[in-house]
C-alpha cells in the first residue's frame, strides 16, 4: 500500500471522518457523505421534467418570468437532509454546500444545462448575520455549483440591505412583505445581459428567490433561473 495511504488510514483511526448524515465513519474515498446515504438521498429531478410538469415551476407562474427552477433534494424533516442543511447553516460545515452543489453541477451539466446560464449568484446575507454567523451557506452551495457546471459565480453581486426578520413562521404574503425591498444590485454592469442563476440552501414559498429574481431583472439581467439545495413542501 503506498505511504501518503497508510497516512491516511493512520490518521483516519486517531481522527475518524464520518458521514454528516448518519455519523458513520467514511470509508476512503468517500466525500462528506458514505455512499449509503448517497444513494438514499431524496433527489428531486426537477431538472429531468418539463417545464409545465415541474412543481416548483409553478410557484412563479404569474408573477415572475423564471428559465428553469431547479432543487437537488426533497426536505423532509428529520431526515438526511434536514441534518445535512443544519451542519451546513449552523455547524460551520461548508464542505456540505460546496460538495452537494458539485454533484448538482455535474448532474445539471450532463442534463444539457450547463449552456442555459452565464453567472451564479447567491441570496445574500445581511452583514450583521454574516458577521455573527462568519459566512453564508448559500455561498458555499454556489461555489460547488461553479465547480460542477464550470461556471463563474459572484458572492458580491446582491447585496442585502435591510435586516429581516425570520421566515420560518411566516406565510407565503408575510415572507413576501419581509423581503420585498430588501435586497438591491450592487454591480449592475456585473448582471446586465447575463443569464443568472440565483441559489439558496432552500426553498419554502420562494418569496426570498422571487425578491432577489425581481431585483436583478430590473438591472438588465437577461434571464433569471432558481437552484436550491432543497425544496420543503409549503
């Protein structure tokens, strides 16, 4: 067995990686996640359907022009993924985001999609949660999706400029009047023309997207297309 191997192993029984979902030790090369739950991740294909069959299509319908909405995995609570999105939010763990969003990268990319966008954009934080918080989890998951699609991605391209209030209580009206002017663009020049894909970790009623869609549209982007980590049932 070669050295840098019998390092790894060695390192491996002191320092034991585990899967984030189930805490099982991982075996050499596996990434994050052991390959049992890989495999039993709920994926949603949204991005296999047409786009009058997909479900999260129709949230917008009527109120913003949106290319394709796209989601990685179905949240069920207490599951795989409510776990994976609470190591990535709250534990600090932003190689969760960053290796989902490059598995969905290159799942997009063999479906055809890599072509259908030019820049990824995040949903920005507020400065006062990223300070608090040290990053945003939306980031890590856009930067996975550069990688898997080989696309640009810009951190700094919306900017969050009021502090809002938790959405998790709220209805689809109430999420929608605690972002409706919250965020703006801050490098127009960046957006305008461009085919932008605006991603989150997940996606409940959508108003946070459909704010941040509305925003960059007005700049002059081109298009607009939704990818989240997860989509909740509303």
């Amino acid at each position: 067995m070669p050295l840098p191997a019998i390092l790894s192993d060695f390192v491996g029984l002191i320092f034991p990686r585990v899967c984030l979902a189930c805490h099982d030790p991982l075996a050499r090369g596996e990434d994050h996640l052991c390959t049992g739950c890989r495999a039993q991740l709920p994926y949603a294909d949204y991005h296999r359907l047409p786009p009058d069959q997909n479900p999260l299509a129709r949230r917008f319908w009527g109120k913003l022009p949106v290319q394709h909405t796209l989601s990685y995995l179905r949240f069920q609570k207490h599951g795989r993924v409510q776990h994976l999105l609470h190591q990535l939010k709250y534990q600090g763990q932003q190689d969760v985001g960053r290796v989902l969003g490059r598995w969905y990268g290159q799942e997009l990319t063999e479906a055809g999609l890599q072509a259908a966008f030019d820049l990824i954009v995040p949903v920005p934080l507020h400065a006062r949660k990223l300070a608090q918080r040290g990053y945003n989890q939306a980031d890590s998951f856009a930067e996975g999706l550069a990688q898997g699609l080989q696309l640009p991605w810009h951190a700094a391209a919306l900017h969050r400029v009021m502090n809002t209030k938790s959405q998790t209580r709220k209805n689809r009206m109430e999420r929608w009047e605690n972002v409706e002017t919250v965020f703006e663009v801050a490098e127009p020049n960046l957006v305008h023309g461009q085919r932008v894909l605006v991603v989150d970790d997940v996606l409940t009623t959508g108003a946070t997207l459909e704010a941040c869609c509305a925003v960059l549209l007005a700049a002059g982007a081109r298009e607009v297309s939704i990818a989240t980590i997860a989509t909740a049932d509303r």
